[in-house]
C-alpha cells in the first residue's frame, strides 16, 4: 500500500476548508495526536492527524500551515462514505485500512461525542473538557453541516453542534475562551458552550482542536434575513422601507442592543485599557499602513487615498481610546436570530490575522464599523443580482438601496449606543468604517471584481 502522505496531499487539496487553494505545497510532517476512546471494539478506528504544510513564494521564501485531519478507519471499503474517501494505506495504529473524512463518519463521531461525556475513559493525549449544566445525548446521530468552509461542524440530533477546527494554530483559540467566559456569565447572546478538545502542542503550548455548543436548530441567519428584507421592499415598487412588512429596523434595533450587551459583558469578564498619545497614534499608523499595501492591490482607492488618510489623522488626535475583547470580525453573517433573540457567534477574529493579533483587545467600535459596512452590503448585493428584465427601474432601486441601508444603519447604531455619539466616537467610528472599507475594495478587486463598487461607494462617501 502507498504512504498516508500520498493520499493526504490530494485530499487536502481540494477540501473546501483548506485555505491555500492555487498555492504550490509539500506535507513535511504528519503527527498522530491521538485517538479519542473506544467502546465498541467493532467499530471503526478513529483518529486525529495533524498536518504539516510547507509553500514555498515565488521570491525563495517559505511559509508553513497546520491543518487538523480526523480520520477512520475500516478494514473493509465502506460504500456509504465513498465519497469521503482518503485513501487506502498500512497505518501503524490499525493495519492495512480504507480510511475516510471521520467528520462524514456516525460511528467514528460518536467516539468524540462519547468522549466529551467521559463515557469511555481518557483518550490520552486529548483532552475532552466538559462545562457543567448540560447532559449530552449519546444516543443522537451526527449530521455534518455541508456549508462550513474554514471549518467543518457536526450536529449531534438537536442537541449539541460541534465545530472542528481544520487550520491549527498553537495557543488559546478565541471561540473556545470566549464563549466559555460568556457562558459562565450566563450571557444570553452566544449559544452557550458544551465543552472543547485539546491536545498538548510539541512547543508546550495548547492545540484548540474542536469545540461543543448549543445547537441552535431553529435559528436565522442574520445575512439571509436581511436580504429576504431587501428583496421585499424592492418588490413593493410603491411603498416606504417601514411600510413593508419586511422591514427590518426592528431586528436592526435588537441586534444593536444584544452587541452592547455582549461587549458589556466582555469588558466585565475581560482587562480593559486605556490608551492615550503614542498608543493611539498607533492605531491611525496602522491604518495608514493598511491603506498603503491595499493601494497596489486596488489601485482605484488612489483618488480617495487623501481624504481616508485625513479619516484614519482623526484619530491620532484623540485623547483617549479605551480597547477590551471584541468579536473582532463581526457581520451579518456572524449573527442568528432565535425566538430567544440574537445570538453571536464565530468569536475566532478576522481569519487571515495571526492568532496573537486576534487576541489583542481593540476598540468595540471595531464590531460596530462591521455591522454598519452590512448593513450597507446587503442591499446592494441584491440590487446586483435582482433579475427583472431590466425594465427602466435600476435607479429606483439604488434609491431603495440607500434607503434600506440608512434606515438599518441608524436603527441599530442607536440601538447600540442609546444616546448621541460624541465627536471623538464619530471620529472613531468614521476611521473604523474606512478601515473596513478598504479592506472590502482589496477582496473583492482581486475575488469578486463586479462588486468592487460597493465598497467604492463607501470610500467615495467617507469624509462626505
């Protein structure tokens, strides 16, 4: 039989989680971390691999990536899960095998799950955590979720979901210590946490590998609602946005109240700081640099490169800025709505930062900036893609577009604050806002070159 390398390398390849797509690389080591307990000798082997990536640049230099590979495996081919097949090979644990994605696997999920209720005893290296309060079903199946990208997760019946974590990087990963923090708290804006696996890291540091967490079965996302709402005020020709019964202020409103509660009681569970004069002018550097390596990507941001720069000198100027936890990459997509309010979720931070930056505090008006460039998305994402023959209407629904935005912008930002914002936070805020906006321009010049003037728009209106 061929090495587990071979079939790794073109498994790895093309699984949606895998971040370096169009990227040349070679596995320079695969390290088993362990094997969670067994009940049940018949079934199949389970396993946990750690993976080890090396791409090499174009200039010489190198860069290395970690991805978490869960596998079982079987003596005999299995026809079911055919389709997540990794590859044959002679394991050293378990023999000549069939070995398949163990994510697509019921019996080899149900070795994890068995393993966060402690019903099979210690799994070793890995370490299941469990938060008090909530009794596990073993007897629910799992089901994986066909949409994750970065990650993969797995639903347990109704009762739990699980998030595995495929990128892997050595320390505290800001989900698990987030949602563990507010669910101590009894926060009621995150699904509350079940429990978390870890593994020790050769570095001695610790390996975030997978989380447990309330299912939120019946929940909306915050995206899809809000382009359900655009939708319906864009076919209602000759009504106001709160004249549709779509209208979306009200959840606009709740949102913005659930993220000030959220951000209260992070500041509460988390240090606070203060900065003032170097600390701060830290901050408008960095957006100035930022906006200097976006302009060759977008070079169309260059005829509104002196008014951003005269947003992000704003804030040189401020007295003090006061930083804590946040969520640190919020959006639409970031919330889900349930008959029990908002709930937010993905605390991991912006992906493409490094693990310690994502766990510096920052300034919660970071995650209001956020919320306001979605608001400001998500109507003119439908206005692109509205398909009406083009019948002379275009213009009415730029106008509908503003006006969703606007009206959904100020409804949550009110919410959020409950009071007018002083100048140094408009300050604040508007530099925020620009941040975020060039960001948008550079992704979406080199990912999705048809939206790029939606962030454009936004640039075009900063210091307006």
């Amino acid at each position: 039989m061929t090495h587990a390398r071979d079939h790794l390398r073109p498994f790895i390849e093309q699984a949606r989680w895998f971040g370096g797509k169009g990227r040349d690389f070679t596995i320079t080591g695969v390290r088993r971390l362990g094997q969670p307990p067994h009940e049940h000798p018949s079934g199949p082997g389970v396993a946990i691999d750690l993976v080890t990536l090396e791409f090499v640049e174009a200039d010489g230099t190198t860069e290395q990536d970690t991805y978490q590979v869960p596998l079982a495996f079987y003596a005999e081919a299995q026809s079911h899960l055919a389709h997540a097949l990794v590859g044959e090979w002679d394991d050293p644990d378990f023999g000549p095998s069939h070995v398949y994605d163990a994510v697509h696997d019921r019996r080899a999920m149900a070795a994890w799950q068995r393993g966060f209720s402690g019903a099979a005893g210690p799994a070793g290296a890995l370490q299941f955590h469990r938060m008090p309060g909530h009794e596990l079903d073993l007897a629910a199946h799992s089901t994986l979720f066909s949409g994750e990208q970065s990650n993969s997760s797995v639903a347990f019946g109704e009762d739990a979901l699980m998030k595995v974590f495929r990128r892997i990087t050595p320390g505290v990963n800001p989900d698990i210590e987030v949602h563990e923090v507010l669910t101590r708290s009894g926060s009621p804006h995150v699904a509350a946490l079940y429990g978390w696996l870890e593994a020790p890291a050769e570095d001695g540091e610790v390996l975030h590998l997978a989380m447990l967490q309330q299912f939120l079965r019946t929940a909306s996302d915050g995206w899809d609602l809000a382009l359900a709402s655009v939708r319906n005020l864009f076919g209602e020709a000759d009504l106001r946005a709160d004249e549709v019964g779509g209208d979306f202020a009200a959840e606009a409103r709740r949102l913005g109240v659930a993220l000030a509660e959220t951000h209260a009681s992070l500041a509460q569970e988390f240090p606070t700081e203060h900065r003032t004069g170097p600390a701060v002018a830290d901050l408008a550097a960095t957006m100035h640099r930022r906006l200097d390596q976006a302009l060759p990507a977008a070079p169309r941001l260059e005829e509104h490169a002196e008014r951003l720069r005269r947003a992000f000198d704003a804030v040189a100027d401020l007295d003090d800025l006061v930083v804590q936890r946040i969520h640190g990459d919020l959006h639409l997509g970031q919330t889900l709505r349930t008959v029990r309010g908002w709930k937010i979720v993905d605390f991991e931070g912006e992906p493409a930062k490094p693990l310690a930056e994502r766990l510096l505090p920052d300034s919660r008006w970071r995650d209001v900036a956020g919320m306001l460039r979605s608001f400001d998305y998500a109507p003119r994402v439908v206005e692109r893609t509205w398909d009406d023959n083009d019948d002379g209407s275009a213009s009415q629904r730029a106008y509908r577009a503003d006006e969703w935005s606007a009206r959904n912008r100020d409804a949550f930002l009110h919410a959020y604050a409950g009071r007018d914002l002083t100048e140094q936070e408009q300050q604040l805020l508007a530099a925020y806002v620009a941040d975020k906006a060039v960001y948008e321009t550079v992704y979406e010049t080199r990912n999705r070159p048809t939206w790029v003037e939606i962030p454009l728009q936004a640039v075009a209106r900063i210091g307006a």
